[in-house]
C-alpha cells in the first residue's frame, strides 16, 4: 500500500483502509440503502462480499482501497483492483445521506492518484445507465470511451500522465 493520503476538504478525511476500519466499513454498508448497494453491484447483496472484504484489506497493491471519514465515521469508499498489467477496476460506494456532497469525487480523485502511483495507466468503470452523471464525473480523469450494454455503461479512462 502506497503512504497514506490525508487530505482535509472541510470534514472531510481520506485515507487507505486499513483492517481496523473493517467493523466500521461493515456499519456504514449495514446504514446504505438497498437502492444505493444494487446500484454498487447491479445486483441485490445485502451482506458485503467477505471475499472483495478480505481482498481489499490483504497488504498487497493488487486490491487498494480508501475510505472517507466525515465527522468521525467512514461514510464512503472506493476500491481499484488490478485486472491487467497497468489497468485497474474501480467501485465506489457513498452512504445515502451523504451523496452529492463531494465526497465520490473525493474518492474518486484519492483512488485514481493511488492507482496512478502504483502505475496504472487505463482505469475501468462498470455504472449503471441511470448512474451516467458518473461518467461525466470519470471524464474529468483523462480521456474516456464509454459503451453500453444491456443497461450498464463500461467506461474506460486513459489517466493524464
Ligand atoms: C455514484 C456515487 C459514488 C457518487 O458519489 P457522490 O458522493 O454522490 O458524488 P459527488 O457528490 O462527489 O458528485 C460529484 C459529481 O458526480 C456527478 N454525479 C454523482 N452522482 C450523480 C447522479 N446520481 N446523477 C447525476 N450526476 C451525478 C455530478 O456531476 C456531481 O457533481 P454535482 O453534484 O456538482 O452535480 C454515489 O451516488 C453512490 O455511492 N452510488 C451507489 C453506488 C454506485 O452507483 N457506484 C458506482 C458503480 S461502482
């Protein structure tokens, strides 16, 4: 895992998860809606994947993640796995109340300058269609080529050097 980046944007806090985030991470999955967690995984897991979970807080570069902390609590995180030399897969996740107020941009920005660092080139997004403001979100990384399938949007981001 690369330093840990500790940026403060108001109540805002960064930093990569560690294992001793891991209860609280669970508490802030157990607080999101249902909505918001299919919209995660285009799918209905009520319970977070103990496998993604283990990956994300083993001590190798492969899987990296961070989290955002407003007023104590994690209310965020975003995770980029490597799937190809140079390019990694990212999720991201912002509990209900706390959506549109900066903080998956916040993550984003956390996640792709970790990524970049660790060498990443290219990094991919699977979003679902109604989540397409998030595309125009990723564009702001680097130059971006999008396709949709089956209501889902895969958008891929060459990182500015
Ligand atoms: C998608 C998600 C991570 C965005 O996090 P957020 O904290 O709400 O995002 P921000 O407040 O930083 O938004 C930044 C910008 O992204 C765009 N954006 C984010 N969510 C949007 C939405 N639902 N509709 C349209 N635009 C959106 C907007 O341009 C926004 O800027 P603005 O608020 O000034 O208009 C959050 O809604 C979430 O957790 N959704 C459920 C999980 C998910 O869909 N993850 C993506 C698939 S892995």
């Amino acid at each position: 895992m690369t330093a840990v980046i500790a940026r403060s944007t108001g109540l805002e806090v960064l930093a990569p998860l560690v294992p001793a985030d891991v209860a609280e991470l669970l508490a802030m999955y157990e607080r999101c809606s249902a909505e918001t967690t299919y919209r995660r995984w285009h799918g209905h897991l009520r319970a977070f994947p103990t496998a993604y979970l283990a990956a994300l807080v083993a001590d190798s570069d492969e899987h990296i993640a961070v989290v955002a902390r407003r007023e104590g609590p994690i209310v965020g995180f975003a995770s980029a796995g490597e799937v190809a030399p140079g390019v990694r897969e990212i999720g991201i996740l912002v509990e209900d109340r706390w959506q549109r107020r900066g903080v998956g941009r916040a993550l984003l920005t956390s996640i792709m300058t970790m990524s970049a660092e660790l060498g990443t080139r290219v990094i991919q997004a699977e979003v679902r269609t109604e989540e397409a403001g998030l595309v125009g979100l990723l564009r702001t990384f680097g130059s971006t080529s999008v396709r949709t399938s089956y209501g889902v949007v895969t958008a891929q981001v060459v990182l500015r050097a």
